[in-house]
C-alpha cells in the first residue's frame, strides 16, 4: 500500500474557554454526527475530554482521502462549527498522523452523547533504530486484543520516532501492553492519558495493517 492510498488521520487536541463549553458541545455534536451521516468519506469522529478538566479535548478524525477531508470542512454544518472556534478555543494543536494499525469493530457507531466509555491515548517517542521492533511487537499483541474494543495506531507524519496508540474501550485501564517501552534500548518515554468519551461515531469496519516502515 502506498502512502497516497492510506486514509487521512488528524489528532486535535483542544482548550476550550470555560463560558464557551456547553455551545462548543452542542455544535460538536451536531458537525459530528451530521458529518458521519451525510459524508461518505469521513469514517471515524471522536470527541473526548480529559477525565480531570471537561475544557482540555481530544479529538480524532479519520478520512477516507484528502478529497474526503476538503468535503467535510467545505460542508454547511462543518462552517457552523467553525465559525465558533475563534471565540470558543483557548489552545489548538493539532497532528498529522501516518497510520500504521486500525482495527475498528466491524458495527457502525454511534454515541452522541456523553456515555460510559474512555479513549486512551499513549503517546510514545522511540528511538530510531528500534521503530521496526516496537512495530512488529504492537502487530504481535493486536490478536489478543478484546473484540469489543477499537485500536488505532499512527506515526506522527512530520517527525517518525514520536508515534501514538489509541484504544477505545469500557474501562479506564488499557487493554494493550506497552511493557516493551520500558527497556531503555527502545523507547525514550512513554504516558498514557484518559479520556471520558463525549461522542463517537464511525462508520465501522475499518481495518489497516501496514508493515512497511
């Protein structure tokens, strides 16, 4: 597979100023769920906030192509949320991500809604010349994985030893062991973060395994 047939993937993360929370909310909920419906190209939205701070967001798109991606933010309900941002968003960071591993249930989803499920983010940077063993490692541990979960893994597009793993699950505790990170050989350092789930959608079944690094 080459790099120009991988689908588009974008990791925001989000300050948003607290008088501006529950309408930042409502008009997420709606691009989100719209784009999701209405949008053939856009597989995979999630929102999310950290666990000790509802105004610190993550969020987490997935496009089938950059055409993809053009639709979505030229769409009527896409500009609706965006002209709130200047207003609403403290601090915006975002990263282009190379992804590697995605392994979504096969259901489509769709939770609108705060419910009881966590994404958990772990950002790792490896050292160069072990990318290829932490790699091969991830794909080795992906067949024990619980089904019911959903598993993203991507490289940060600009910069090949930061990499990042996210797991959308039940449970505030990952499911995935990143016990190799710990050998300093391998990795300079490794955190996971949770975060409470507000929305997500997906249209389901997406499913990348790509070996070549």
């Amino acid at each position: 597979m080459l790099d120009k047939d991988l689908p588009l993937v974008r990791l925001f993360w989000l300050e948003i100023k607290p008088e501006y929370l529950k309408v930042f909310q409502d008009l997420g909920a709606t691009n989100l769920s719209q784009s999701i419906q209405t949008e053939a190209g856009t597989l995979t939205m999630y929102s999310a906030h950290r666990e000790d701070s509802p105004t610190a967001c993550l969020v987490f798109e997935i496009y089938k192509n950059e055409g993809a991606y053009q639709t979505h933010i030229n769409s009527a309900h896409f500009q609706a949320f965006a002209q709130l941002t200047p207003l609403a968003i403290h601090r915006r960071e975002m990263v282009k991500l190379r992804p590697y591993i995605v392994q979504e249930k096969l259901t489509p989803l769709y939770q609108v809604t705060p419910n009881q499920q966590y994404l958990l983010l772990t950002k790792i940077k490896i050292k160069p010349q072990a990318i290829k063993v932490v790699k091969d490692h991830w794909i080795s541990q992906l067949h024990h994985l619980a089904p019911q979960t959903s598993h993203y893994l991507a490289a940060d597009s600009e910069d090949p030893t930061s990499w990042y793993f996210l797991e959308v699950c039940t449970e505030s505790q990952p499911s995935f062991s990143h016990d190799l990170l710990d050998l300093e050989e391998l990795a300079v350092a490794h955190a996971t973060q949770v975060f409470s789930a507000d929305i997500l959608v997906s249209q389901g079944g997406l499913q990348l395994l790509y070996r070549d690094i």
